[in-house]
C-alpha cells in the first residue's frame, strides 16, 4: 500500500511517499523557521501562506524523487490537527483536491500520533506495548502505547508544553526562535552550579508535568541581573534551565516505567532531539534496566514521512479508514486519547 503524507499543522511543510512493503520512498520538507524568527514565534497567517506556496512544489519533488506516478498511490493522509487552523486547512484542502482529481481516499491524521509512531520508522524499531513521551512545542505528554490507534494518556502537561518552556527561556535570555536548539548549545557552556532552578512537581504523585514556574523563575534570574547579562551568565542560566527540564522528564519517565512495569521507552517530538534530555535517558535506561528509542533526528521535528507512515499503519488495520469524501474539516484542538479506537 502506498500512501502519500502532508503536514502543515504548524511553521513545517512536509510531504512523503511510505510504501507498506518498500519503506520510505520519498519525503521533503521546508520549514518557515527563518521566516518567523524575525517576530520571535510562529505567526500564523504568514504560516498559512508559505504553506500555500510550498505544498505543490514539494509535492512535485516526492513524486519525481521516488519516480512513482500520481495515480500509483492507493491514499492520502493528511495532518488533521492539532494545530495552527490555517496552517491545517491548506494541507487539507490539498488532500482533498488531489484525492478528488485523482479519485483516491483520503484520511485525516492526529498529528501527535505521527510524533508517537515516528520512531517506528528507524533502523531499529520498537515493540509493542512501550510508554511514549511526546515532547514537543505545544504538548508534553506520557503515554502507554498498546498498538497502533491504542493509546492511555498516564500524565501531561498543566500548563506550558516542554518545547514553548525552551522556546520562551530562549527568548528571555535573548537566544532567539526556535528556543530549544539555541538554549541546549549555550547550556553546554554553561557552569552547573552557578544557579539552581525549580524542579517542577518532580515528586507529585502523579505523571503531570508543570513548566510556567520554570519559566517564571528563568524570568526572575534574569530581571534580578544587576549589570548587563553576559554570554557567560547566559550560558549558566541556560545550564540551570536544561537541567532542570531534564531532570523532571527522565524522572517522570522512570516513573511512568515502574508504574506500568514495562521496559521499552519511545521519545517521540522535537524536544526529543535535545541532546542533554537524550544523554540522561541513556544514562537512566542504563541504570534502571529499561530501553530507549528514538526517531531519526530528521523525523523528530515536524515532518510529512510521520504522517504518511501513520496513515499506512491506519489503513493496514481498517483499509476503510480512508474514504472518497473530500468535504474536509480540520481539528485544531483534538485530544490524541479521542482516537484510540480504530
Ligand atoms: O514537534 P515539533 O517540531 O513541533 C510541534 O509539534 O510543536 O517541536 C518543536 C519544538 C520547539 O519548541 C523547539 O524549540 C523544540 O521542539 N526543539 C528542541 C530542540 N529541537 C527542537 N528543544 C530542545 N532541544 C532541541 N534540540
Ligand atoms: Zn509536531
């Protein structure tokens, strides 16, 4: 089965061509990052529009890429939501009006459910059942993933995701957008004892997350600053910050882990490719006895390959899931525990 892939839920364009028995044939990507790092965050209208401009064109390449025919394909799956409503309705409509030119079903797509299957697209894949943490710049979420469309939300987020913690750190110390990247190179130069910052409902009971405090006391740290901050100062700043979010993820992790008795651990979301969150991981897998997956670096991020493959396990389960109506509608808010029946 072959099944063409479209994300635009946020500031990436991404298209790919997964193939049940071939693999991945072809993906591409553009991302709008420089575009709205002038405005320090994503805006959505100008979001929406570079979608539009980059859809057709990196649809085209796929196909010449892989060399595969329009109507070879046997679907399309589209990134339904969450996310921006602009931003979804352009990959929608895309979908739509491909799948009714070429009169092919089409299937929406939770995005955080690409996220979670991604690393089901490495080398190495892991097994059924695992627990998952999504880390990404709207969610933090850990979830114990049965099979495919099986989910159990076990903790999130009550407040900022992980990735906009990073995202608005990195712009309180003046680091630039996308924070996360930034912020996690400034803090390898950073002394770890030169500040210590709060660790969030690090011994709650429960698996939920909380990172505005965190942020909160970035802020504090930095208008506390008598003279001018200096780039060693901000590479301390940011050591504490890193340290702090890694220490709550691994252990939340290790938690979740205990909790289920289960011994696999997926990392799936562009925090996921932050080096001191994946050095710690190792580290606690090592010590705990448990093992840790993640996606190819390129997958982390927003990507069309995710969805695609996402689409393609869909339709292996239910090849009726797909479906030759192209009235669309997007979901910008769409709980991933909502989906979990197939
Ligand atoms: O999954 P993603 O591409 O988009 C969403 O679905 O949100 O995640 C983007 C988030 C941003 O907040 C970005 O700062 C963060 O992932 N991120 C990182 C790193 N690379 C991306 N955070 C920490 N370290 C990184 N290396
Ligand atoms: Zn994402």
């Amino acid at each position: 089965m072959l099944v063409l892939g479209i994300e635009s839920s946020c500031d990436e364009t991404g298209l790919a061509l997964y193939d049940t028995e071939r693999g991945l044939l072809a993906h591409a990507l553009y991302s709008q990052v420089a575009m709205h790092a002038e405005y320090g965050g994503v805006v959505p209208e100008l979001a929406s529009r570079d979608h539009i401009r980059r859809a057709i064109p990196l649809l085209e390449q796929v196909f010449a890429e892989s060399g595969i025919a329009h109507d070879a394909i046997d679907a399309i799956a589209y990134t339904q939501g969450p996310g921006l409503a602009g931003a979804l309705l352009v990959g929608a409509s895309v979908a739509c009006g491909l799948g009714l030119a070429l009169d092919k079903p089409v299937l929406g797509i939770h995005h955080l459910e690409g996220h979670l299957l991604s690393p089901l697209l490495a080398s190495e894949p892991p097994e059924f059942p695992f627990i998952a943490l999504l880390v990404s710049g709207g969610h933090t979420q850990l979830m114990r993933v049965d099979g495919v469309g099986q989910y159990t939300m076990l903790g999130e987020t009550l407040d900022d995701a992980a990735g906009e913690a990073f995202d608005k750190s990195a712009k309180l110390l003046g680091l630039g957008y996308p924070g996360g990247p930034a912020i996690s190179r400034m803090a390898q130069f950073g002394d770890p004892t030169a500040y210590k910052l709060p660790r969030p409902m690090l011994h709650s009971k429960n698996l939920d997350f909380s990172f505005s405090g965190l942020k909160t006391a970035v802020l504090t740290v930095v208008k506390n600053q008598t003279t001018n901050i200096c780039e060693q100062d901000k590479a301390n700043i940011a050591r504490a910050f890193v340290d702090a979010i890694v220490e709550v993820l691994t252990a939340k992790c290790v938690t979740a882990l205990k909790h289920t008795g289960l011994k696999r651990l997926v990392i799936a979301g562009g925090v996921g490719a932050n080096q001191q969150l994946r050095e710690s991981l190792n580290a606690a897998a090592v010590k705990k006895h448990f093992k840790v997956f993640y996606p190819e670096l390129e997958f982390c991020t927003d990507n069309g390959a995710m969805i695609a493959f996402a689409g393609a396990m869909r339709l292996q389960i239910n090849p009726d899931a797909a479906k030759k109506d192209y009235a669309f509608n997007v979901k910008p808010r769409w709980p991933l525990d909502s989906i979990s029946t197939i």
